[in-house]
C-alpha cells in the first residue's frame, strides 16, 4: 500500500463530498485539492457512503478492501457475461484475472471512481442479457449518473432498444434513464440547475497533456486545439455510422425500419431475445442472441475509446474487461490465438509505461487499429447467406422484457 499515491484522488474526493455532507447544495461550491466536482450526483452518493463508513475517508485501509470486494465483484459481473456468449477460450481470463497491475492499482490501490461506474454498467449488461430492459436501463444511468464515460455505450444500447422494441416501445426505457437522473440531480438542480449541468456534464472540459496516455505522440498545442478535438468527434460518429448501418443491421431493409414497431416490420425480423437463437445472416460467424448484444455494446464503447481527446491511466478500466471479446467474437483459426493475446500484452504495456512515450502512444493506436480492423472485417457479409436451423421446440417470449 501507498498512501501518498493512493490519497492524491480518495482525499479529493472526500473533500468534494464531504461539503455535502455539511449542507452545501450548491455543485459549484463542492471541490477538492485537484479542483471542483466535475462528476453527476451519483457519485456524491455512492462517495458520501464511502466517506461515512470510512470515518470521513480517513481509514484508508478499510476503502482498500472495500474496493477488493468491488473488483471480485466486477469480475464476477464479467464472467458471467462471457459464459453467456460463449466466444471467449478459458484460458484468456487467466490474463484478465491475473496480468494486469494496472487494473488491480486502479480498483484497490488508488480508488478511483471509474471502477465504480464500470461494475454497475456490466450489472446493467448482465439485466440486458436476461431481458430485464427496464432494470437494465435504470442501472445503466445509474452508471452514468456515478462517470459520463458509460455514455459511450449509450449509441449501442440505443440501437438495441430500436431493434427490440421500435421508436414508441424504446421511449418509456429511455425516460426511466433521464427521470434517474433528474431524481439523482434534485437537490443540486433545485439551489443551482445551471452550475449543476455545466459541472457535472461537461462535455468541453480541457485534459492536461501531461497525463495522456494515447495522444503524447502528437505536439501539445495540436492536442489542445479545438479543431483536433473536432476532427476526433467526427470520426467517432462516422465510425458508429458505419458500424451501424454494416455491422450492427444484419437485415437487409433500411435502417429506418427500426423506428417501426419490431410486429409490423416487412419482413418480420428475428425477435431479439435471449431465449433464442438469433442467426445473423450477414455474417461470417453467426453469433447466438447474447453475444449479438454484447458485441454491439463493446463495440459502441471501443469506438469512443479510440477517439477519445484522451486516455488517462485510470481509463483503462473503460474497456480492459471488454478487450478479450472484442478480439475472439471473430472466427479464430489454432495460429490466431497467440497474436490476440501478444496484442493483450502490447497493450498493456503501453498501459503501464508512466509517463506515457512516443513509442506507447503510437503502439495503442497502432493495436487499436488492428482490433477495429479485426472487428470490420471479422464480421464482413458473406456473398451467400446462412440458413438457420429449425428449431426444435419453440420457445415462449419472456414476460421479463416487457
């Protein structure tokens, strides 16, 4: 253990929830040694429960363990969905258990709020994957309410919702989302609605270049420059375009007819549900019902990650537990195994390299480019489509997803 490290973000956030605890109201008006509040309500909650079992964040040790627990827990969280897909050999969640000092330092060294909000997002995954929508989407703003990073899942949970369920039958999902928040935000919104919105959901916030993990390869005022910042939106919207329109669409209609109600499309297209077995025609590898969800919404969060104005070493959480799928939800010959996980272990690397070099920055592009390579092309349509099997006892739709 290391105090003077570990205190750097835990005393900060303390400080930051502890004017909550004395009264203020005001989000403003709530800072740390490291500046203002910069995180949604929720994590004023989940912290301030932190900070009172912790007699006011000053047994530290006590914290520790707590966040052992939350990593056993997230661990648990994220196997669970990979036992549901099915894609993933055994052998690779040794490296996820076992190979990463950075992770272990981000959940039990450092206690950051990131690992936090990733294992209430995997809690909501999980809910998906047993078509507990609803629950799924309370849990999922609950997330963002805690770290807005969960909003990069938040393009492919949308396109879930509208193959699922259509335009109308998505809307009272998406408004358990916002009402979550507006009930997590109240007592800010009710002394101060602006200072509330522009603190804890701001979008334009500037990073410090000193801490960037993925753009140290670039000169410091290109990194800083708006027009940068820009270009990088860009391209992650065009990259969820193009991931929607040709890899998440396997039906052979318009987009658009998303927006019906999924009874009345022409043709009807396979009812999205667990309980069965979803074959997606377009592509190489059909992929049962679970693992089509968990694809679309590791995807979704990969892309923002790859575009991101910056990684911080505590950001490698957004992804790390994803990365393995992201690499074997493809079709994997015998000699491919060891290159996915040579690719695990570059990255890693980089993860670990502080500070942060030309050569690592430019090598996690370099594996992130291979993975997105990997994912477009692993998925690519076939010239002759796939006719599924008939199955062999029909199953009920689960009352659960409604």
């Amino acid at each position: 253990r290391r105090p003077a490290d570990t205190e750097i973000d835990w005393k900060a956030y303390m400080q930051e929830v502890e004017g909550f605890a004395n009264g203020t109201r005001d989000y403003t008006q709530l800072k740390g040694d490291t500046g203002p509040l910069v995180y949604p309500a929720g994590f004023v909650y989940i912290f301030l429960g932190l900070y009172h079992a912790t007699g006011r964040g000053s047994d530290i040790r006590l914290a520790q363990y707590l966040f052992a627990g939350l990593y056993l827990l997230n661990l648990l969280l994220v196997f669970r969905i990979y036992c549901r897909t099915n894609k993933v050999p055994p052998y690779v969640f040794f490296f996820m258990c076992c190979a990463s000092y950075r992770i272990h330092s981000i959940f039990v060294l450092r206690l950051f709020n990131d690992p936090v909000a990733m294992a209430i997002l995997f809690l909501a995954i999980n809910l998906f994957l047993e078509e507990r929508w609803s629950w799924g989407c309370l849990l999922f703003s609950l997330a963002v309410s805690v770290k807005m990073n969960i909003l990069l899942f938040a393009p492919g949970l949308l396109f879930l919702l509208l193959q699922r369920f259509g335009l109308l039958g998505c809307i009272p999902k998406l408004c358990i989302c916002a009402l979550l928040q507006v009930v997590l935000g109240l007592p800010f919104l009710l002394v101060n609605p602006v200072g509330y919105l522009t603190r804890s959901f701001d979008l334009g916030r500037q990073f410090q270049f000193k801490w960037t993990v993925n753009w140290r390869f670039l000169p410091e005022e290109v990194f800083q420059n708006r027009v940068f910042h820009a270009a990088l939106l860009l391209a992650h919207l065009a990259g969820l375009g193009l991931f929607a329109l040709h890899r998440w669409h396997s039906s052979k209609e318009s987009i658009l007819t998303l927006l019906k109600d999924p009874a009345k499309r022409k043709p009807a297209s396979p009812r999205l549900t667990v309980n069965n077995i979803l074959w997606q025609t377009s592509c190489v590898c059909p992929l049962n019902a679970s693992a089509w969800i968990v694809f679309i919404l590791f995807s979704s969060n990969f892309l923002g990650v790859c575009c991101s104005r910056s990684l911080h070493y505590q950001f490698y959480v957004w992804y790390f537990h994803t990365l393995p799928y992201l690499l074997w939800c493809t079709p994997t010959t015998k000699l491919a195994h060891m290159p996915k996980v040579l690719l695990l272990g570059v990255i890693e690397l980089c993860w670990n390299t502080y500070p942060s070099t030309v050569c690592s920055s430019l090598s996690l592009h370099i594996c992130h480019g291979l993975i997105l390579l990997q994912l477009w092309y692993g998925t690519a349509p076939r010239p002759v489509s796939l006719t599924p099997p008939p199955s062999r006892k029909p199953t009920a739709t689960s009352k659960k997803a409604q």
